[in-house]
C-alpha cells in the first residue's frame, strides 16, 4: 500500500502494463498476455532520487515508458503533483511533459545521427515555443557548458562524441525546458567504468543545483547505492522490497533482494572468498506464464508449500518506511562493519 501525504511530486497507484500476443493475419486473436508491469505501486517526494534494480525483463523500463506516457497503461494510476494524468491525451499530456524528460540508456540510438547537437538540445524549447531562435541557441550553450561540453560543440554531430560525452548530451537535452522529474533508463550501463562515475556525480551535481528528482534504473547495485535514496527491487513486473538505501543494503528482507546483494564483489579479495552468496536456481519464469502466487516460489530458498505457491504476498511494511513483498522475509543479515559489504552465511 502506498501512503500519499500530498507533498508527492510522483504517485504511481497499482500500474499495470500488458501486452497482448495475438495469432492470425487478418482475424487476429489473442492467445496470451505478456505481464510487463503488474502492480507496481510507490510515491516519490520533490528531490528525492529512487533507484530501481532488477533483472532483465523483470519490467523496470516499461515502467518509466508508461510514467512519461510513452507506453500506455493497462491499468492502474498516475498522479503527477495532485493530478491524474493516466488518462490524458497527447496533446493534454504537452504542458506536462515540460516537466517530465527521459535520459535514455543507449548514448548512441537516443541521438539522431543526422542532426547537429544544437539542434538535438534545443528541439524541445523549439516543441514549447520557449523563447527566440537567439535565445534559445544561447540556452543550449549554456547547458552544453552546464553538463562539461565545450559550447562550441553545438555544430558537431553525435558521431564526433565518445560515448561519455554523447549522453552528456543527452543529459543537456533532458534538462533544456527546466523538468522537475527526469527518469533515468540506465543511463550508464553502456560506459566506461570511469565515464561511468563522472556521469554520476554530474547527475547528483545538477540535482542540487536545480532541485531535481530522479527516477534512476541500473542493473549494478554499486551504482544504486552511490545515488539512491530509495531502493525499489521488481520481480518479473512487480515490486518485491522497497526500502530507504541504507535500510535495504544493510537489512534485506526479500529472498531476491538477498541474493542480489550476495552477488555485489567485495574489494577485499580474502573476505570475497569466505563469503558464501545465495545461489538461486533455475531462469527467470517467462512473463507470458509466470508462477501463482508469489512469483518467486520457484527459485525462493525460503520456499514453503501450501504457502508461497498458493497466496499471494501482500506488499506490506516490515519496519517503518520498509515495504516487502514475502510471507517468510529475512530475519537477519550479517554484515562486516568496516568494509559496510553484506555477507551471507549458510544458515540464512
């Protein structure tokens, strides 16, 4: 259950997202139904950054497609400062969008090769009307500067950019009309280790400047951490813990969220070795058939019968401001305090 107190940038009430499998050429029918997103539910507060991790598949992208209305919703609801914009149009969703942009995952798809970067970063201040042809080359100047590019860049093309400084770009396009709310599709998977931290600290540098609020998606925990403030971990389209960043790493509750953290490498190669991680079996059920129940039954090594695989876990509070979804949740995580890494013993 999602607690809305009514200072909420975001409120996102039991979302769904699924696509139909249809057969036939001219009468088609629908055989099956792909479960992307299955009732996802969370609340995000001005400024606050929420990190969502996950596995492949398990819906994290198709969830911010449908935040930003890219994707429709099947169900469910969408409240973007007090108003409900899950069902609105195109054009009623246009004011909106000026305050919701979207960092893309691949640096080198989200550009258009053909357009020059002046014309990529300034296209939405030219979509809003904001401003005079001057204005709004001196505007895209100034961000090209604000993210760490040379304003005479704004010529170039995409190619002539590393990967780095072509999502510094896409950074620069995403901050053009001043949003409030930028969703972050992994915005870093494709760089460099070390690209990968400068991105980062000019993300959570320009959040303090401009007060921004992130939605932030990455399959490394490690960069999780360093930005979070809330943790979300799916599941196969629905949420299994939600948690501050420090509660979740330092006191996992889910089965899932355990082993993910178990997998986390540890610095120190000796404790790297004594550490026992979970080791989970089997593949990821297909979305199209996933299990009854609770949809981790199958590779849970807390697994009980007559209970995971027949009711489904309600996503509840465990401690205050810590919401999981499991009926037999972890009772404890040992932790070696002075590297702040977890590790898994053999009786958990």
């Amino acid at each position: 259950m999602t607690t809305v107190t009514g200072d909420e940038l975001l409120v996102v009430e039991d979302l769904t997202k699924h696509f139909p499998i249809t057969q036939g050429i001219i009468f088609q029918k629908e055989v099956a139904t792909v479960k992307a997103v299955d009732g996802v539910s969370f609340s995000l507060h001005h400024g606050e950054t929420l990190g969502i991790v996950g596995e492949s598949g398990c819906g994290k992208s198709t969830l911010v497609r449908c935040i930003l209305k890219l994707l429709e919703p099947s169900s469910g609801k969408i409240t973007f400062e007090g108003t409900d914009i899950t069902k609105l149009s195109r054009s009623q969703m246009r004011p909106y969008r000026r305050n919701m942009m979207m960092v893309f995952q691949d640096p080198y798809a989200s550009l258009n090769a053909r357009k020059r970067v002046g014309y990529i970063v300034g296209e939405a201040l030219e979509i809003h009307g904001i401003g005079t042809p001057a204005e709004q080359k001196r505007r895209v100047q100034e961000l090209l500067e604000v993210v760490g590019l040379n304003p005479e860049h704004y010529n170039r093309f995409p190619h002539e950019f590393s990967g780095g400084q072509r999502q510094r770009v896409g950074i620069a396009r995403a901050l053009a009309v001043n949003p409030k709310l930028i969703l972050c599709d992994e915005p870093v998977s494709a760089l460099d280790v070390s690209v990968q931290a400068q991105i980062l600290n000019l993300l959570k540098d320009l959040q303090k400047e401009f007060g921004l609020t992130y939605v932030f998606i990455a399959h490394d925990l490690n960069v999780v951490r360093h930005i979070s403030d809330r943790v979300m971990v799916m599941y196969l389209g629905k949420p299994a813990e939600l948690a501050s960043r420090d509660e979740l790493y330092a006191n996992p509750k889910h089965p899932y969220t355990g082993a993910l953290l178990s997998a986390v490498p540890i610095p120190d190669p000796k404790k790297g070795r004594a550490r026992r991680p979970v080791m989970l079996e089997g593949d990821v059920p297909s979305p199209v058939n996933p299990p009854s129940a609770c949809n981790f039954h199958p590779r849970c090594p807390r697994f009980h019968e007559g209970t995971c695989d027949v009711d489904t876990p309600a996503f509840d509070e465990v401690s205050p401001d810590h919401q999981v979804a499991c009926h037999y949740p972890l009772e404890r995580w040992p932790m070696d305090m002075r590297l702040n890494v977890p590790v898994v013993t053999a009786t958990e």
